[in-house]
C-alpha cells in the first residue's frame, strides 16, 4: 500500500496535531546514537555490520506518556521512523506520536476504531504497515521459526546484507520473546554471532549513553542467549533504491 495513495482520504489534523507529533521540545531531549562507542563483543570478528546514519532512542514514557507493559513496539517504530526522517525520507520533523501510529492504523483499517486511544500491542506486521505508510518505505518482513540455529544463519546472512545493502535499523519481536527490540548492527565470528540491540524499555528520566550502555538497555547480545523456543520476526526497511 502507498503511502500517498493512503494519505488522500485522510485528514491529518482531526483531533489536533498533538496527535500527530511528539512535541518538538520533547524530542530534543532524546538521546541520538545510543550504541556509539561501544566495542565489538568480540576481539577478532571474523564480520561486523553497523547501521549507517543518525537516530534517536526513543522509550518507555520519553513523551510524558506511561506506556510501560504495551508501548514497546511503538517506542521501535518510532526509533526506525527517526532514522528515516534524520537520513533524508520525509516527511521530515518529529516522530509521530503513539495516538499518530494507532490512528494511521486504524485509517489503513488495519485496526478498528477501538484501537485509537487503547493500550493495544502492536509487532512488526503493524511496523511495515505504519512505515511505508508515513515515509512510503516497503520492509521486507523476515520470519524466523526459532532462537537457535535459524536465527543464527538469519544473524549471519540476511542482517549482515540488510545493513551492507540499506545501513537502516530493524525492528525485531518474537511470540515467547514478545518485547520489542531494536537491532542496529550484527557481529559475527567463529563462536557465533552478536546482535546489537537497542531496548526501548527504559522509563525514567532522562539517561545518558554511560548508563544505556552500563546499565544494559544498549548492548550486544549473544544470539544463543535469546529464547530458543521463541519464534522471531524482523522488520526490515529497504531504503536503497528509494528516492529521498
């Protein structure tokens, strides 16, 4: 579905634009390139793959708004979508708002009107939705049937290429692993492979890189560390041959 074809039946400023936007002033607090300077997991990576360009870390409650236990998956599309309005896909300005994104899916009747202003979940399925549907962006939406060994090939083949190829962050969730994570780079050596995760699970004022990082909120994660009896999902935003 294209962006702008769904744009057409849609009045953007019914309920106001503070359903739209996060507030500009809100948004530049958010800290940018969480993951910077955090080394490799391991001495002698036989690959390493990073994200290409700048974006912001968006969590828990980073708006004013308390969405512990559901928000998740918002909070990762609103990182993804930061990193396509920072690299030059517009529609430029601020990341949507949580009320933004339930109202795009609502107006793509991908959801019921009821999910406008509820604490409803969304994965990445809702990710690819909201995505193309603000920046005209397609994801190509990779299912991964366990934690073990599948995840492992996906780790060390697909995102290694995704972020060769268009250097954007993915968005990752699972069924048993149900919490929304952000990857934005991928390592690889003879004991297996790392993901570079960025969790938007944090709630509290505002951190600082030092403590994301120390605390655990960005971090590299062994791929065998995630759940092996977990089904994964990754979303992932094909940005190279899009015009900016």
């Amino acid at each position: 579905m294209e962006g702008e074809e769904c744009d057409r039946g849609i009045d953007w400023l019914e309920g106001g634009s503070a359903e739209r936007e996060i507030p500009q002033e809100k948004q530049s607090l958010l800290l940018n390139n969480v993951h910077s300077g955090l080394p490799d997991p391991l001495p002698n990576p036989v690959k390493c793959s990073v994200i290409r360009g700048d974006y912001l870390y968006f969590h828990y409650g980073c708006d004013g708004q308390d969405d512990r236990g559901w928000g998740c998956g918002y909070r990762t599309v609103q990182t993804l979508s930061s990193w396509l309005r920072m690299n030059g896909f517009p529609p430029h300005g601020p990341a949507p708002s949580l009320a933004h994104i339930q109202r795009a899916l609502v107006s793509m009747q991908d959801k019921p009107e009821s999910f406008r202003g509820s604490r409803g979940w969304i994965g990445t399925f809702e990710a690819s939705l909201v995505l193309d549907f603000i920046h005209d962006v397609p994801c190509k939406l990779v299912h991964v049937r366990g934690g073990g060994a599948e995840l492992e090939g996906v780790a060390a083949e697909e995102l290694h290429e995704h972020f060769r190829v268009h250097g954007s962050p993915v968005m990752m969730g699972g069924d048993r692993d149900n919490s929304s994570k952000g990857i934005v780079g991928v390592c690889t050596g003879a004991g297996g492979s790392y993901l570079l995760v960025v969790d938007p699970h944090y709630y509290g004022g505002p951190p600082d890189r030092a403590e994301l990082q120390g605390r655990g909120w960005v971090a590299w994660r062994r791929v065998s560390s995630l759940d092996q009896d977990s089904f994964y999902n990754l979303c992932m935003p094909q940005t190279a041959k899009k015009d900016k």
